[in-house]
C-alpha cells in the first residue's frame, strides 16, 4: 500500500484527534475513580479522646419578644484527628456548629453572614418556619462581595440570592424539641454539611422543665457523623466538582451515600465520655449523610432495655418507650435515656453501631466513673395528650415513590421525576390534614420540611418501634411502605420534601409541595 | 489571498472557498467535538454510561472532523450523516420526552453548552446532506459497481 505524505497526515490527524485526544480527556476521571475507591482514613486509637460540649451561641442582642444572633460561615482548620490538621467550613468555623438554645413562642433571629467561597442556604430541621427562612435549596446566600454569577446559575433555575448575609426568622411556635440547623443548598447538600454546617437548635418550654429528667451537664448532645480523612487530615468527600461551583453530585460509586470509616461524635473520633452513675439524658442527632446507626449498648445493663426514649424529632413523647437498640437513619433525633447506675463503677460501655462494620462498628465510650446522687427520674407521663391529625379527617392521599439513581448512571427521583425548583408535586390547603404514603426501592430517610407528622402504618400493619411520637424524618427500608398523616398549618408558601441520604437528595430525590 | 491546495502549492481565493464547505462541516465536527470532550470527564464520573456514550460521539466526531479536513469519502460522509442523526434524535429524546424508568431519571434539562452541541450537530447534518451530492463516487468502486452489475 502506497502511503502519500496526504493519507500519512490524514491518518495522523484522525488519530490525534479521534483517539488520543478523547482517551486523554478519560485518564483524569479514570483516575479519580480509582483513587475513590482506596482512600482509608489514618489511624485513630478509639476511645481516647474526650467527648467534647458543643458550644452555646449567645445572643448579640435580646428584647422583649426576640433573641438575635449573628453566626459566620467561615472556613476553619481544627485538629479533629489527633496531631492533624482539618479545614472545617462551620457555623462561625465550629465543627459541629454552636448550639441555639431557644424559648418556645420566644421568636429567634439569626443574622447569617457567609464568608465562604461558596453560596449557602441555612435550614432549620423540624422547624414550624416561614418560606423566607426555611432554607429553601435556591435561596441563597451569596459569598460576601462576590456579586452575582459565582456557581449558582443550578441549570438556569430561578435562584433568590442575598449577598453576604441573611436574617432568618424563627418564630418557634412549636413545642419543645431538639431541632438542627444546616446548609441546604441545591446539589451541594451533601458536601457543604460534611464539610461542617451543621449545629443543634434545641427549643425548650415549661412542659419540659418541669419534668425530673437529667438537666445541665447531664443533658448531653451527640452529633453522630461518619468521615473520610485524607492522609493529611483533610476531609475526603468525592465530589464531582470539588470546588463545589459546578456540576454538584458524587462519582458514581457514591451514588448510594458517602459513608465514612472514621465516627465523629460532637466532632471528635470516637470519643470516650465519663459518667457518675446516675441517669443522663441523650439529645441523639444522625447528622451523617447516608449512614443509618443501630446503637446498642455493650455491655448491656443488668435487668432489661437501657435506652429509654422520652421524645423523637417533634418533641417530647406521651409516655417513655423502652428500646434495646435506637435505630436513627440520617437527620431523625432520639431524645433518650440512659442509667448508668444500673453498672458498677469502673464499668466501660461501649456505644456500638450494630450496622457498621470494623472500626465503624464502634461509635463512642462511656466510662462509669463515679458515685452520685441522682435526684432526677422518667416520669411515666412525659408530654400532654398530643392532638395527632387524624387521617379519617384526611381530604386527600397522595402516594410518593422514592427511587434510586445508580452507579452507571440515573438520578434519584420521586414518583419518576428529578427535582425541580419550578414544579410543584403537592399542593395542601392550609390546615387541611393529608396522608401520604412514602414507597421506597432502597433505604430512604424521608423529611418533610415544615410540619411534623405521625406515622400511621409501615407496610400495612403497625408502625415501627422507633417510629413513635411526632415525626419530621421516617426511616423507610428498601421496598417499604409507610402512611403518615400531616396537618399542613402555620404557613402558606412553597417547601421541600426530599431523602435525607444527602447524596440522594443532591442527586434530585426532593419534591415541593406548596401550602395555599 | 491565498490557500494552500491538496500539493501544498499557493492555490486561488475560488480553491479556498471551493473547500469552504468542506471546511465549515469541519469546524462543525470539532465544535462538536469539544463540547463533548469538555463534559466527558464530569459525566464519566456522574454517569458512567452516559459518560461512556459521550466518549464515543467524541471520538467519532474526531475522526469526522480530521477526515473532512483531508477530503471526505461517500462512506465518511455517510457516517458522519449516521452519527449525527444519532446524537441529535438522543439529545432531543433525552431533553424533550426523557427516559422514564430506563436510567432513572426523566427530562434532562436543556443548557446552553448542549443546546450549541446540538445546533452545531445540526448544521453538520445539514451540510453533510449537501456535499453529498457533490462528492462523485469514486472511479474504483464504480468500476466495482459496473462489474457486479454486469455479472
């Protein structure tokens, strides 16, 4: 065969560009795919560290009917591994972020000012909030001076933007309930809480405090979150768009959730905590993206169940719930308590996580330390006669399907439709009572944004044990069914209802419904 | 003015604006081309099979654009009909009805970068057709043709 100098610079051209060109734009992705896989966290010995206090925000300034505050979103480096460096994005660069301690009918305004690179949107979780301060996924909160176009175009939708700060308004009719704050904004979710905005918001009321339960240093938070470390110390989350500006989602092999091998507890590495023995009282949060825990206690305690649950997302319970084990998928909170006095002292009782595997199989330590006098008690009436909706009073049912993108391609969907910030999915008149029926393919935490709601019945029969109380987030395993009844009240205006596997939900599994 | 002929010589303005369609459905491959390589590399990760699909048209829109520099044959010509086709009829399945059920999700949203691919695929398509016409079959395979015939 003759070759020309012509056909010689023809076949040269068509593989240049043909071939080598395309294959060199795969290495890159190629090898990020790869390196997704084998990232393990360094070495941390458990239970040495001890369980730090989140801390509390305080107030600039208060008048007769409203407490202000300012938080700053800003990038911070903590040592989170020992002897490492951690860059945090946090809640005045706090990892977990100050806790909001709020009055019930008492309004709280949070001024939220963002120093970050990034735009960010704040949600209140079970919060009864406005739709201007919701936190809805495209309002949001530009960087300080980055005037208008920095990574928030989200596919042309139409985006509310507020440059540099926001005040969120926080009228807290709502009963008493251990409540969190984080960043919700579209398709960067999952990122932005992992890398830290996220904080407690508990609100309290007279019912509660006059109840005998563990008050002060005996009512501890746990922020349970589950991280990837870098060799460095620095988080590893495999975000498509690691600057978190353009294209939002995970590689495909996290399709599923980003689960960690490293359990952070109030933002420490399995931590150890002493206790006298005596009763404390447990504000449990799952704020990790996709992990469900199924916390169990070992050694269990002589003589019976040692979790005993007094309230659950929406407040305190009727009467306590005894439980073996606190089943808690991503965003639900268990309000729990726990006798140590049922151990010797010098007792250790490992917090185990009886989903994980290996070193994540452990979540924390507690250490029966001490003798001390317990005046306090679980009074078997906790809470008032709750007023539940009832859903033979329901007008109207509405059935949700929530499905599962996967690792080849696809994007999370309810009822076969991505999010869209345009559409609306449900439209509930205000104060009306609805059923809603959630279907799942996989494990979904379904959260509704502005009510709470009772769980009716999972898979036809009754509800789950941990399905008790007022609830804002319901734990649906895969090819499960649950009806619940909400009375959609307090505010007209447009909200979300999504998964909270925030991969799921950043990958479009959220709807709205819009109250009128 | 002048341009460079097939022998490398200076050729005439007619020369040049003789392959000025040729060059223009070029141009067209390679926008396409880039377009598609400049969303590989997030969709390969996103979407693996999406991504792989995307990896392929840039590919094929290489091979198009390189060879219609040089002079393209029926069969080329073809092709790049066949090809274009395919990925404009996707782009539009994808954004104007989805694919419920298949890959999970429905309507891909319709954004600037894919709606120029797709202009671009279009005026290709279009151009392609035309210079069909005038590309003559070559002497070798109608000799072929005459002989299958005559047998």
């Amino acid at each position: 065969m003759n070759m020309t100098r012509r056909s010689f610079l023809k076949m040269g051209a068509m593989a240049g560009v043909g071939l080598a060109l395309p294959v060199g734009a795969l290495s890159r992705p190629f090898d990020r795919i790869g390196a997704a896989g084998s990232v393990i966290s360094p070495s941390v010995e458990p239970f040495e560290v001890p369980l730090p206090a989140p801390s509390v925000l305080k107030p600039v300034h208060t008048d007769s009917t409203t407490d202000h505050y300012e938080v700053t979103q800003k990038a911070r480096t903590l040592e989170i591994l020992p002897g490492m460096k951690t860059e945090v994005w946090g809640y005045d660069g706090l990892f977990p972020g100050p806790t909001v301690e709020a009055r019930s009918g008492r309004k709280v305004v949070i001024r939220q000012m963002n120093e970050l690179p990034v735009p960010v949107s704040s949600h209140l979780h079970g919060g009864r909030t406005p739709p201007g301060s919701d936190g809805y996924p495209t309002d949001l909160i530009l960087p300080s001076g980055s005037g208008s176009s920095l990574g928030h175009d989200h596919g042309g939708h139409t985006v509310t933007t507020s440059d540099g700060f926001k005040d969120y308004e926080y009228p807290n009719e709502q009963r008493a309930a251990a409540l969190w704050y984080h960043d919700h904004r579209m398709d960067f979710t999952g990122p932005q809480n992992y890398r830290g905005l996220l904080g407690m918001y508990i609100i309290r009321d007279e019912i509660e405090d006059e109840l005998p339960l563990p008050k002060g240093e005996k009512e501890v938070p746990l922020i349970i979150a589950d991280r990837i470390f870098n060799e460095d110390g620095s988080f590893y989350y495999p975000s498509i768009d690691p600057s978190l500006t353009g294209q939002g989602g995970v590689i495909g092999a996290y399709a599923n959730g980003v689960f960690g091998d490293t359990v952070l507890v109030n933002g420490a590495p399995w931590p150890v905590m002493e206790a006298s023995n005596t009763r404390y009282r447990f504000r449990i949060l799952n704020a990790s993206n996709a992990q469900v825990y199924d916390l169990a206690l070992d050694p269990p305690p002589p003589g019976g169940k040692p979790f005993v649950q007094v309230g659950s997302d929406g407040g305190l319970l009727e009467s306590p719930v005894s439980h073996d084990r606190i089943l808690t998928s991503p965003a639900e909170r268990f309000d729990v308590v726990v006798d140590f006095s049922r151990y010797p002292v010098g007792t250790e009782v490992t917090l185990k996580n009886l989903e994980g595997e290996g070193k994540t199989r452990d979540v924390m330590r507690f250490v029966v330390a001490r003798k001390e006098k317990d005046e306090s008690a679980v009074p078997d009436a906790l809470a008032p006669r709750q007023d539940y909706p009832d859903p033979e009073a329901a007008g109207v049912t509405r059935r949700f399907e929530f499905r599962n993108g996967n690792q080849w391609g696809g994007m999370s969907t309810v009822n076969g439709k991505m999010f869209d910030p345009e559409r609306m999915d449900a439209s509930p008149r205000l104060d009306s009572t609805e059923v809603w029926e959630f279907v799942s393919d996989g494990e979904h935490p379904i959260h509704l944004h502005l009510v709470h709601f009772k769980v009716m019945s999972r898979n036809g029969g009754e509800p789950g044990p941990y399905d008790a109380g007022w609830k804002d987030t319901v734990l649906l395993r895969a090819n499960e069914r649950v009806r619940m009844a909400a009375r959609f009240e307090g505010y007209r205006g447009k909200y979300v209802f999504h998964c909270h596997n925030l991969e799921h939900e950043d990958m479009m599994m959220m709807a709205n419904f819009e109250v009128i | 003015m002048s341009a460079k002929t097939r022998n490398g010589r200076a050729g005439t303005t007619s020369e040049w604006s003789g392959h000025a369609p040729r060059y223009a459905e070029s141009a067209l491959a390679f926008v396409s081309q880039g377009i598609h390589l400049w969303v590989l590399q997030e969709q390969f990760l996103f979407r693996p099979l999406t991504g792989g699909l995307i990896f392929l048209a840039a590919v094929c829109q290489g091979l198009l654009a390189a060879s219609l520099l040089f002079g393209p044959g029926r069969w080329m010509v073809r092709f790049g009909v066949a090809l274009n086709v395919c990925i404009v009829t996707s782009w539009a399945v994808t954004r104007f009805f989805g694919y419920p059920g298949l890959l999970g999700f429905d309507r891909l949203p319709v954004e600037p970068l894919n709606l120029t691919a797709a202009v671009a695929e279009a005026g290709l398509i279009v151009l392609l057709i035309r210079i069909r016409r005038q590309i003559k079959p070559h002497p070798e395979s109608s000799e072929r043709r005459d002989i299958v015939n005559a047998a």
